[in-house]
C-alpha cells in the first residue's frame, strides 16, 4: 500500500477546514445549525474515505 504524508491528505485538509469554519462562526455572527455542520462534514468525510487508497504515515 502506498503511503503518504499527513500535510497530503484531503481528509486531514477538510478536517481542519471545518475547525476553522466552525471558528468563524463565533466571529462572524453566521451560524450553521450543529447538526448540518456534523452532516456536511460526515458526508464529505465519508467520501473522502471512499476516494482514499493511501495510508498516512506519521513518522
């Protein structure tokens, strides 16, 4: 199995994405209802982990 970089993985890229969303919501007023947020991320999660054929490689 091919291994990569954790910096090279969408999975980790659209994780952090969401913590930062989920930030600026604080700032920003614009709030997404907790339930769709877990939703979008789950779904996207999901098909990320269908599309994945790589292992991340932590050291």
């Amino acid at each position: 199995m091919m291994e990569k970089k954790p910096w090279a993985s969408k999975t980790l890229w659209v994780n952090i994405l969401g913590v930062v969303g989920i930030l600026a919501q604080t700032y920003t007023g614009f709030v997404i209802g907790p339930e769709l947020q877990v939703m979008i991320l789950g779904v996207i999660n999901v098909i990320l982990r269908l599309i994945t054929k790589e292992e991340i490689v932590w050291s």
